[in-house]
C-alpha cells in the first residue's frame, strides 16, 4: 500500500540539529522500521498555525508498506515519540509530527479521532499541499475527487470577503 505522509518540525533537537535535518533523519528511521520511501518533497518553511511562535520545516514523503492504517499510525507515533515528541497542547511546539494524509486504499475513518483518512485538515494546509504537489500532484482526494494539484490551486486563492449589506438610506428605515 501506498500512503501520502506529512512530515513537520519547528523545535531544535540537541542531538540531531535543526528541524530541517530532524526531518531527514525520521525519514532515515522509517526506513529501518520498514518502509520503504518512495518519493520525498523538497523541505520547506512555513508560518506556525497556533500558539507556536517558531517557523516549521514542512515536506511530505510517498511510503510504501504492507501495514494497514492503523499500524501505520502507531507506529508513526511511535516516532514521534522516539525523537522526543510528547503529546499536549495542540499545534504547539514540537520536535516531530507524522501524519498521514492519503492512502491508495481510499478513505479510511475510524474510531480513533487521529486515524481518519483523508487527513481532515489536508485542504486547508498550503504547506502540505505545496510540497505534496511536487510528489503526488495526481493523487486524488476521495471524498472531492480532486486532485492534490487542484486543491492546492484552490487553497491559494485569495478567500472571498463576506459581502456587505447594502447601507440603508434613511428614507428606507423610516416607518409609516
């Protein structure tokens, strides 16, 4: 099985440097955990969403495995966990964060809030999409049929602002 994952760090390890070298080295520990890379995005930076006030080095690797889902997952936290993840406040700082965006099996929900396949932010995140283009850029997104390409030119858009109400002119709010 073929699953899309994003990799993202913004936290310095004392042993293994900055988060840009923290990420090659997970793909490294991957590797000797049996899966087999793929494909691997360029390493980008980007803004933090949250409270975190520390950039990001963000990038999205193609890994091939016989584990289902949910041993996948475990043991991507597992990971996390080894390179000194621990588990608190959402979107704070961290050494390394695994998640898993697509798989070739299509989409996968279970009774685990962090398994749900799409990953249920994916769209919103130009900083996967980005880096999941360079590699997956005709991966399609099951539940929108879209592909990784087209929903990142979507998520670049400019959003649309609300529109105004019409100001009313005073003849209009008078009452008879």
């Amino acid at each position: 099985m073929l699953y899309l994952i994003a990799l993202g760090s913004n936290q310095r390890h004392q042993r293994l440097g900055l988060p840009r070298d923290i990420l090659a080295a997970a793909l490294q520990r991957l590797t000797v955990q049996g899966l087999t890379i793929s494909a691997t995005s360029a390493v980008i930076g980007s803004r933090p969403v949250g409270p975190s006030q520390r950039s990001y080095a963000n990038a999205v690797a193609i890994v091939e495995t016989a584990q289902e889902p949910a041993a996948l997952l475990a043991t991507l936290k597992q990971t996390e966990a080894e390179f000194g993840r621990r588990r608190g406040q959402a979107w704070s700082r961290r050494v390394l964060d695994l998640d898993i965006l697509l798989w070739s099996g299509g989409a996968f929900a279970s009774s685990d809030p962090a398994l749900t396949i799409p990953h249920p932010l994916m769209r919103e995140r130009g900083f996967v999409l980005g880096p999941a283009t360079e590699i997956a850029g005709d991966w399609r997104d099951p539940l929108t049929s879209r592909t990784i390409t087209q929903l990142h030119a979507r998520n670049r858009r400019p959003k649309k602002r609300p529109e105004k109400a019409p100001k009313r002119l005073d003849h209009e709010t008078k009452h008879p």
